[in-house]
C-alpha cells in the first residue's frame, strides 16, 4: 500500500478531501459574486441545473463535498441500526440527507464535513491518550545475547530458554526476567516501576524485562520469558484495564439509548408542529451526544495510562472511580509500613565482666540451631561484627513460648524472654525485667541472654519502618483520606509504638486474618470506603473483602499484578497516596466533561429555539466541546505527584537520613 493510500485512508483523508470540495464550490460562487453559504443557493427540493454555470458547478461541489464526508457516517450509521442500536451517526445523516433533499447544500457539506473532523480529532487524540500503553509495548525487548556451547549468540528474546544465561551490556534492553548470577550494572526500571532513577545490581538481584543498562555488564539467568515477563503482563493489564467500563460510563450509554431516540422524536414532533424542517433538521444536529460518549472514556483511558508510566495498575474504570472514593485506609504492619526483615537494635550488657561481643556472640551461637525468625537477625549481626557464628551447638532445646536452651562448649545458654528465666529456676536478673520492659516499651522484642544461670545481658530486634511511612499517611490524610488505621497480629505495645512514631489514626493489635477481615467490615457498615493495603497471605480475606485491594511492590510477582485491584510496581509508600490523587483527578475530569457536554446540549437549543444557531454553527459548537472535552481529559497525562507532602512536618522529618537504630526501628 503506497503512503498516499494508506494517507487516504487515514482519519484525515475524509475531512481534507470534503473540505478541498468546498472550497472549491465557495470559490466558484465567489466568482459570480454569490455568497456560498447564503440563501442564493437555496432553491427547494431537487437539484436546479437552471442559472450559470459557476453557480450550478458549485452546488454540484457542495453536494460531492457532503456524500464524500456522509456516506461513511451512513453506513456506520445503517450498520448500528443492523444491530439494534440508534448512534449518534444516524442523526448527522438524517439531517444531511434532509438538508440534501431541501436544497441546503451548504449545510449539508458543512454538517458532514465537520462531524468528520470530529472523527478524525477523537482518533487522533484517543492514540494519543493511548501512548502510555504505546510506550510500554514500544520497550520490549526483540532480541537477547546468550550463552551457548561458549559463545555469544544474538537470538530473538521470545527464544531464550528458561535458565538460560543471558548477557545484559551497557545500553542494552533487559530482554527477559530473571536472576543475577554475575558482573554489577545500573538499570533504568522506570518502565516497570515508573521510577526514572538507575538502580543498581548485582548478583542475587531481580531484573526484568524493558528495564535498560545505564552501565555495567550482567549475567542474567533467565526466569521469565517472553508473556511470562513482568512486562508482558503490565501491558495485558493495561490493554483490558482502558478497556474496561466505568459505572458511570456504562450509565452514560444507557442514558443514550433512549436519548438519541428521544432526539430523533423531539425534531419529528418540532417539525410537524412548526411545518418548518430545517428547524427539525437542526434539532438533529445539535441533538448530537457525541461530546457525552467520549467524555468518559477518554478521561479513564488518559488516567490508566498515566498510572501505568507511573508504576501504578489500575484494573479499570470501575475500580478508578471506587478509588477516588477512598475515605479510610487499612495498613498491614508488617511489610507494608515495615520492611518485613527484623535487624538487631540494642544489645544491653549486664554482667560487668562481660561486653557487648561476650553478650551477642553467646546469643548468636545459640540461637544457630533455632529455625525461629529471631535468630537470623541475631546471627546475621554477630557475623556482620566479625563474631564467630559457624557450627551448631552441641544440644538445642527449643522452649516453646519461651525461647531456647543450647549446650556450647559444655556451657548452658538460654535465649528468651522472662519467663525462661524462671524456667531456668534464675532468680537475680541483674535489672534484666527493666530493660525488658524498657526496650518493649519501645516497640521492640526483647530477649535476656543468660550464661550457665547467671544473667549476661538483653538483646532486642525490631523490624525497620519504611522511611516514608509517615509522609505516606499525611500524605492519605491531604488527598482527602479521613481514617488511616494499622492491622497488625504483633502486640499491642509493638503496635502502639508503630502507631505513635507514624502518626496512624488507629491501631487494631494481636488480629488473626479473620480479625483484620472484621475491621474491613466494620469500617464499611460505618459508610468508610475502604482500601486494604497487604502483602502477606493472612491479609488475603481482607485485600478480597475491602472495596479497593492494593498489592505493594508488585513487580516480579505475576498474581499481583493480575488479581490486585491497584498494583504498585515498586515498594514506595507514596505511591499510595498518588494512585487515589490521580483517580480523584480522573474522576474530577469525568465529572467536568459531562457537564461540557450537558451545558453545550442545552445552550444550543437554547439558541436554535431563540433563533440563530444554523445546522452548521451548531455543528460546529459541537465539535468545539468534543474537543474540549479530550483536552481536558489529556491533562491527566500531565499528572504529576504532590511534590511537598501532605503537612510540613512530616516531609522533611521523615525523609531525613536517621542515625541512631533507635529512630528506625520498632
């Protein structure tokens, strides 16, 4: 197909031919000194050949000017009706086949003409508000470099095989998902996660498709390939999520099931009362709803796609519009607000002829037989200090709800809380019970470490918060958020301390998954709608029961990306507080484009009832709010995230790099 028929048959080759027509026609006229758009053409029913023949020629034009641009809106409009649907195309070709019919060339052409440009407009700017998707699909990866029987071999990335080595050079495109196993590299995820800032790897890290080398060399061992990448899924979800139906949007095109008819009556009913048919003919045009059909899908389409650049999946219009809902937020503790990973905070020596390597050390020994998630924390620190941690003890005793009892070197070490010490019949705690409670009080879990009976010191772990937590919830509360609260199965005193350092509105402690799924419950008969905010299998009755499940740090985990009703690709507290900003917004959008589309219904028959408005200025407001309305829908995909917070205190104070152990964990 050569370009200028592929030009042709574009959306604007329609509209440029027609309008070339009248152009032509207005300057024919022009010549003999007619006006083109005026009442020397206007001769009744049929076409007069009488009269000179620029004037005959011109009509002539008009007429060809209007089949070149109506007889496509006939035949969708004849196909619709094949189907049993009334479109807004068989009013325009009502009123221009009558216009035709009555002599009104001019308005004929003009009708036909612009309601083309209007089409060609909407396609255009729909591709447009489509470019996110455009851009995600634009950075999949075609080919990858592997390794075979030691060579480099450049083959297409769909046929990499699983466990594969693949090699990833400065520059280049990740072409599948996979596993580090050698070299360091810096990647731009911003494709995946929306974040523009390179991220380093190395070995041990997730890589994934479309993500681009900034620097460096990597072996990746491949994991996902081709559908089964990151990417691949992010663009399918995209793809049915801009497709996917609004509540308002599928009210809208019920309303017009009945309205276009109504229309069509309305000018029947103008027509034989009044005898006048142009006044019907112009009740058809300015009858047209087609500012209203658009109104919506653009503003979802625009909206999803702005998520979607900014590592936040939407599942749909219907899920946009409950998020722009949103009036309390339930938080998971654990992985959520922390990084779900405890680190040692505080070791505490109180035996005088001990130190803190004595006191850690002994801990760490111990606890390297103990599957309990406490102990790795503990062992990880003594490593990290340089303490021997090797070997396993020569018994190990778990004391359940209490702690553990290992033999080293012949020596009697317990590692627990309290009670253990009375289970180890020691008496003189050496002020162990304060700093327990202390160190709790702190929201941290304490454990006494204890020496063939004699008490040596405390050692207390802490799961880290995650630095943006707190600009996170103040960030809920300025998009309009009323009620933030922290669901957590830790004690109530970890919970608390949580709570306070945060700043969330209310904290439910020691919960079960059925428990968490209560409070949901509770907060929506309250009339709260509600957003479920977890990570873990025990949030999953929750994220299921909440009006809006949310999935933190989604990319690389396929089942999030598919069942959450918003995945945020990337583990970024703020995130949250963006995706229910932008649907709020997209929602607003929504909102005003109905009312463009309204208002412009009304003042238009408004004027044609007045007087003034013609089938062809009608036409033209007409179009004028089509474009509106996609204008404003486009200024979502200028979305940007509050770059100041939600409050002045809590921004900067959080964001600050934090240097004592004391301020980071809990």
């Amino acid at each position: 197909m050569s370009a200028t028929t592929r030009w042709l048959r574009g959306p604007w080759g329609t509209p440029i031919i027609s309008g070339l027509l009248i152009v032509i026609a207005a300057i024919l006229s022009l010549s003999i000194g007619v006006n083109p758009f005026g009442a020397g053409h206007q001769h009744g029913l049929g076409l007069s050949l009488d009269g000179p023949t620029a004037l005959v020629a011109s009509d002539l034009l008009m007429v060809a000017a209007a089949l070149v641009a109506g007889i496509p809106i006939i035949l969708k409009a004849v196909r619709a009706l094949l189907v049993k649907v009334i479109a807004i195309d068989l009013l325009v070709a009502i009123a221009a086949v009558g216009a035709l019919i009555i002599g009104q060339y001019w308005e004929a052409a003009a009708v036909t003409f612009l309601f083309a440009i209007g089409h060609a407009l909407e396609a255009g700017t729909m591709n447009r508000t489509r470019s996110a998707l455009a851009e995600l699909v634009a950075v999949a990866p075609d080919v990858a470099v592997v390794i075979r029987e030691g060579e480099q071999v450049e083959i297409s990335a769909a046929q990499v095989q699983p466990d594969e080595t693949v090699l990833v050079k400065n520059g280049a495109k990740v072409p599948v998902d996979g596993i580090v196993i050698g070299g360091t590299g810096a990647l731009d995820e911003a494709s995946i996660t929306g974040e523009s800032i390179p991220v380093e790897k190395s070995a041990g890290d997730q890589v994934f498709a479309g993500t681009i080398s900034g620097g460096g060399f990597l072996q990746v061992r491949a994991t996902g390939i081709g559908a089964d990448t990151t990417l691949a899924r992010i663009i399918h979800r995209v793809e049915e999520a801009q497709d996917a139906k609004a509540r308002t949007q599928s009210f809208m095109e019920k309303f017009s099931t009945w309205y276009t008819p109504g229309i069509i009556l309305l000018a029947l009913v103008a027509g034989l009362v009044t005898g006048d048919v142009v006044l019907a003919l112009t009740l058809l045009v300015i009858g047209c709803p087609g500012a209203l059909v658009i109104s919506i899908p653009v503003a979802i389409v625009a909206g999803i796609g702005r998520g979607a650049r900014d590592g936040i999946l939407i599942k749909g219009g219907e899920y946009l519009e409950t998020s722009a809902k949103i009036t309390a937020v339930a938080l998971d503790k654990t992985g959520t607000l922390t990084e779900g990973r405890p680190t040692l905070t505080d070791v505490t020596v109180l035996d005088p002829a001990m130190d803190r390597a004595d006191v850690l050390g002994w801990a760490a020994r111990a606890e390297a037989g103990s599957e309990h998630p406490l102990a790795r924390p503990l062992i990880d620190a003594a490593a990290a200090e340089g303490l021997p941690t090797g070997g396993l003890p020569e018994h190990t005793q778990p004391v359940p709800g209490k702690g553990i009892v290992a033999t080293l070197e012949g020596r009697r070490v317990a590692v627990g809380n309290l009670p253990l010490l009375a289970a180890e019949d020691i008496v003189e705690d050496r002020g162990a019970a304060a700093e327990v409670d202390r160190l709790a009080g702190l929201g941290r879990t304490p454990m006494v470490v204890t020496l063939d009976g004699r008490v040596i010191g405390v050692v207390a772990v802490a799961d880290r918060l995650h630095t943006d937590a707190k600009e996170m919830i103040s960030r809920l509360h300025a998009t309009g958020v009323k009620k933030v609260i922290m669901l957590t199965g830790d004690n109530h005193r970890v919970a608390e301390a949580v709570a306070a350092e945060v700043g969330v509105d209310e904290v439910r402690a020691q919960l079960l998954p059925e428990d968490k799924l209560a409070v949901v419950t509770q907060l929506q008969s309250e009339g709260f709608t509600v957003a479920m905010v977890g990570d873990g299998v025990n949030d999953a009755p929750a994220l299921a029961t909440a009006d809006i499940g949310v999935a933190m740090g989604a990319a690389g985990t396929g089942v999030a990306i598919e069942t959450a009703d918003i995945a945020l690709m990337k583990d970024d507290l703020l995130k949250l507080p963006e995706a229910i900003g932008l649907a709020r917004s997209t929602v607003a959008v929504m909102r005003q484009n109905i009312a463009i589309a309204l208002i412009t219904v009304v003042a238009l028959l408004v004027g044609v009832f007045a007087g003034g408005v013609t089938m062809a200025i009608g036409m033209l407001v007409h179009e004028g709010s089509v474009l509106l309305v996609i204008i404003n829908a486009m200024r979502l995909l200028r979305h940007r995230r509050p770059a100041g917070g939600g409050g002045a205190a809590a921004g900067p104070a959080v964001r600050a790099p934090r240097t004592a152990p004391e301020e980071q964990t809990v």
